[in-house]
C-alpha cells in the first residue's frame, strides 16, 4: 500500500471504508473537554491495523496489560505535534509489523474555534526516502510546524523518570516541548540549526576547507541558535513565573536554561550575540573538526530543575519526587498556555501514576478531571482510575484493539 492510499484526509474513501474497531458514537460522559482529539483513526500503525475511536472526555482512560498498545495510541496522538513523537522512533519503525510499507494517523481536533482536521503519517519517495507528510483540513503542509496552529501536546512516559539524571539531550528536548506551546516556528528554527550543524560538522570532518560554505552555515547557526536560545530563555521565565503559584501537593521547581548563548543573552543584546558565536565558531573549526560537531551552542544547553522546597537538584532527589517534579513542570506550562493563549494543551500521561504516592495520585486526578483540555492516560489496573469519576472515559486495549467500558 502506497502513501497515496493512506488515510490523511477522512474525507478520502480509505477512511469511509475502514471497519472500525471502537466507535462511541455519542459520549455518556457529562463532562467535555473544550480542546480534545475528538476522533482518532488510526492505519497500519505499530500493532493495529485499523483502529477508530471517538470522544471528547476530559480524561480518556487506556487499560490494559503490557505490550497491549496503550502506549502506540498515545504516540500516534503525539504525532499531531512537531517532532519525532514520544518515542522519537524513525517513521519507517512505526509501520505495523506485517503490513503495508506506510503508516497514517487522521484526527478531528475540536477546540473552541471549531473542528480541524488533522493527518500524518510516512510518505515514501525516491530511491525509498522516508519523510513525513502532513495534511490540515485536506491541504498539505510544508514541515511539521503549522500543526503547532491547530494543537499542542505534551506528555509523561516511563522512560522520562530517567529525565534528570541522564545527559542534557533528553532535557533539552522537553524544554523544546514546553516552548512549541508558546512558539509555533520555534521547531522550524531548532531544525534549521541542527541542519546547519550536521553539515559543518561534515565539512570539517571531510577536511574540505571551503571558507565561504563554512561561514554561511556559521551564519546560519548563529542566526537560528540565538533565536532558538531567546525562544528557551523565555520559556523559562514564563515557567518559572507559574512556578510561583504552585500546584499542590506537587514540589515547586526552579528551572533555567544552562548554556554559553543563554548566557550570552543574559549580558547583551542578540544581535551582538549572534556577532560572538559566528566568531567563537570561527576560531573553533581546528577544534571541533577534531573532537565532531561544535563545542558551543544551543545543542549543548540543558534544562536544569531544582526543587524549590528541599533547595536541591532534581537530579539528587528521590524517585517520586522527580516524577512529581515533572508533574509538576508539565501542569504549569498547560496552565500557562490556557492562560495566555485561551487553549490549553493535550497531554498524554503514560503510566503516570508509578511512583507517585496516594495524596499526589489523587490531587493529579482532580486537576486532569478540571483541565479544559483533554488528557489520555494509561495503565494496567483499570480500578485505579475509579477516582477520576464521570470526567473519564474509559477503552480496553488488548492485541491492538479497543473496547469502551460501560459506564
């Protein structure tokens, strides 16, 4: 099966003719989410063929054993957004094993402007290069920042407990995520940057001394990183002002972005600043040909988290309360996003509840259960979302399929 013949517009007949797997034609639930997936169609995706799900409950509750797809359903939602996905797999990964050679996710997105229709999936061109296409409202974009218009999404997954005792990549890939809320070019810039990175790492690598090629993607790293780095700086600083108002029984967090263009900016304006990393690349490239890559610059920034309340790193704290730190991270940044921009993000709680003790557990369902924008969480014990009460929806999965519970 081409990419042609894949599902990006529900318009298309593929997506009138698939079997559906769930459909919930009308919610029982009495509490709706102002911003929610309000449907998801799903083909030839990891280990679901085709799958159709409605609902526009605060909180949509997945349940299931291990391996079930809880985890594929929330990373196909997470492909709405700019980036790799929560799991930042290759898109050639995500075609369901056995299946055709491409993957879509089609979804219809209400929030209070209305309705859009979104598509993504692997389209396969030439000498079999993969890219990603996106469609929205049946027009096809360029790249995958224009999503950032129609939904923001945020997220929490197991692998992330490891957040802040790995290296800075991972971290500073979470800060992004917080930024793309606020800043829709914010990914198209980070993209720019990274691609000028590669290739002058290439050419010093290749010992090829082109000056003039050098100094142009030495101008585009310094015209894209410091945008990049002002884009992180005032994230930070919104972040840290939500930060104030705290979101009980949840730790408060000191947050900063820990890099030389950050700092730089702490100290002059941006055009200097993009005036003093050019040179400091310049003077660098004996350097950097040896070691790879560029020894300064926002690829080299870190996020860094302290809890407030016990005055140390996040990094030196316990399990639960780095998992209730980034609760509590990821909680203000959708405040502040409903605040600011009057829409607030979906998230995508995988397994969240590991970790967190029984106070926190359940001041986290109350908060999701008032959020005006939808949440999708998992988890192997379907009791332990009871609390949650009519503000969820709850769906089975099992081998790749979906059940509604009754209510």
């Amino acid at each position: 099966m081409g990419i042609a013949s894949l599902a990006y517009d529900e318009r298309s007949q593929d997506l009138a003719c698939l079997e559906s797997d769930v459909t919930h034609k009308e919610s029982s639930v009495s509490v709706h989410a102002q911003n929610a997936v309000a449907r998801l169609n799903l083909t030839e995706y990891r280990n679901i063929r085709h799958l159709r799900l409605e609902s526009e409950a605060r909180v949509v509750v997945l349940s299931g054993p291990n391996g079930a797809g809880k985890t594929n359903i929330l990373e196909s939602i997470s492909f709405l957004s700019p980036g790799r996905g929560l799991r930042r797999a290759r898109l050639t990964e995500v075609v369901r094993r056995g299946g055709a050679e491409g993957w879509a996710v089609a979804a219809h997105v209400r929030d209070p402007r209305g309705m859009t229709e979104i598509g993504t999936g692997l389209a396969l061109g030439e000498k079999g290069v993969e890219r990603r296409l996106v469609k929205i409202d049946g027009r096809t974009v360029r790249g995958t920042a224009p999503l950032t218009q129609a939904v923001t999404v945020n997220w929490l997954t197991p692998q992330m407990d490891r957040l802040f005792i790995e290296g800075p990549g991972p971290r500073r890939r979470f800060l992004d995520r917080l930024v793309y809320g606020f800043d829709g070019e914010h990914a198209s810039r980070v993209s720019a940057y990274d691609r000028a990175l590669r290739e002058r790492s290439q050419l010093l690598r290749n010992d090829r001394g082109d000056s003039a090629w050098l100094s142009a993607l030495e101008d585009a790293m310094a015209t894209h990183g410091v945008a990049v780095a002002a884009a992180r700086r005032e994230a930070i600083a919104r972040l840290a002002s939500g930060m104030k108002a705290g979101v009980s029984p949840f730790p408060s967090a000191q947050v900063t972005a820990d890099g030389d263009v950050e700092r730089w900016l702490d100290d002059m304006p941006a055009i200097d600043v993009e005036v003093r990393f050019r040179e400091a690349l310049e003077s660098a490239r004996q350097r950097d040909a040896q070691t790879g890559g560029a020894g300064t610059g926002p690829h080299r920034t870190d996020f860094a988290v302290r809890h407030v309340e016990k005055d140390m790193p996040a990094a030196e704290c316990s399990t639960g309360e780095q998992k209730a730190l980034l609760v509590s991270i990821v909680l203000a940044d959708a405040r502040l996003q409903e605040a600011r921009l009057g829409r607030a993000p979906l998230l995508l709680l995988d397994e969240v509840t590991a970790h967190l003790d029984a106070e926190r557990r359940e001041a986290l369902f109350v908060l999701l259960a008032a959020r005006s924008a939808q949440t999708w969480i998992t988890g192997t014990d379907r009791l332990m979302f009871d609390e949650l009460g009519p503000a969820a929806q709850r769906f089975e999965v099992n081998d790749g399929r979906v059940t509604a519970h009754p209510d």
